[in-house]
C-alpha cells in the first residue's frame, strides 16, 4: 500500500532556455505561413512594379529612338517641300533630288541604316526577294540583274528584303 500513497508528480517537459536566460517565443503553424504568405505577397508586388517600370523604360526608350530618326530626316522633308515650292523643272530638279538623296543617305548612315540590294550582287534568299527570273549569258547564275525596290537593314536586322530580278 505504500505504493500507492506516493503521489506521482508530472515530470515537467524540458523546454530549452537561450543564453540570456530567457526562453525563446514558440511560433505557432499558422503565424509561419502568415509569414510566408506576407513574404509572398510582397515579392509579388515587388515583380510586379518591376514589370511596370521595365515596360515604361523600354516604351520611353523606343519614343526617344523614333525621336532621333525623325530628327535626322527632317532636313531631307525640308528640301523636299522646297523643291517642291520652287517649282524647278528638268535638270535642276533632278540635281536638286539628287543632293537630296544624299542627303537622305547620309542621315540613314547616322542612324545606322544600310541599303542593299544592288545589280551584279549574288542572290542571298535571307536578303532578297526574287520578284522574277531571266535569262542572261551576261550574268552568272543567281546574280541580281535589276533591283524594283532596294533592301535596308539595321545592324544584322532585316528592316525589309530587296525586291530584285534575278538572272539564271
């Protein structure tokens, strides 16, 4: 009987103690993924701004771009609306468009524009387009005879294919 008059007293659970003596705030489940949720949430909205302020770079950077193309080609519009103006005909008009395609040729150099597309050139599929085939013995095989509309392109970047006549 002895036994049973000892009282079994709860062994207390260990609970682990920080160096300052205090013991550390136990987090439940739930605050946890508040936590991440809150985390979550704002990296969201943080990707999202970054979108926003990417797309809004890149729309400025392109109207910036127009901009300087406009302005370079400005002075070729101007000397077309004069030579309109003027009313000259025969060799002076055509000297006048002559300086004015120039003119027009060295502001697409600026602007990092380069034509292409000329008659003796190989026929390059990528470049150009074949608008119609001939037959020469003059030319080579696959060698531009004639250009309808010359190419352009900017850096390695096709702007538009030259429509040209190529001999076989």
């Amino acid at each position: 009987m002895a036994k049973d008059k000892i009282k079994k007293e709860p062994i207390a659970e260990e609970v682990p103690v920080e160096a300052d003596g205090n013991q550390p705030e136990e987090i439940s489940v739930e605050e946890e993924l508040e936590n991440q949720k809150e985390q979550y949430l704002r990296l969201a909205a943080e990707y999202d701004n970054f979108r926003k302020r990417s797309a809004k770079e890149r729309e400025t950077l392109a109207r910036l771009g127009k901009c300087d193309a406009i302005t370079e080609l400005l002075p070729v519009v101007d000397n077309l609306w004069l030579a309109l103006k003027s009313g000259a005909s025969g060799n002076d008009l055509l000297k006048g468009l002559d300086l004015t395609m120039s003119q027009l040729e060295l502001a697409f150099e600026k602007l990092g524009v380069a034509a292409f597309g000329e008659p003796g050139e190989e026929f390059d599929p990528n470049l150009h387009d074949a608008m119609q085939h001939i037959e020469s013995e003059n030319l080579g095989e696959n060698t531009i005879a004639d250009v309808f509309q010359r190419g352009y392109k900017v850096d390695s970047r096709v702007i538009r294919h030259a429509a040209v006549v190529v001999a076989n």
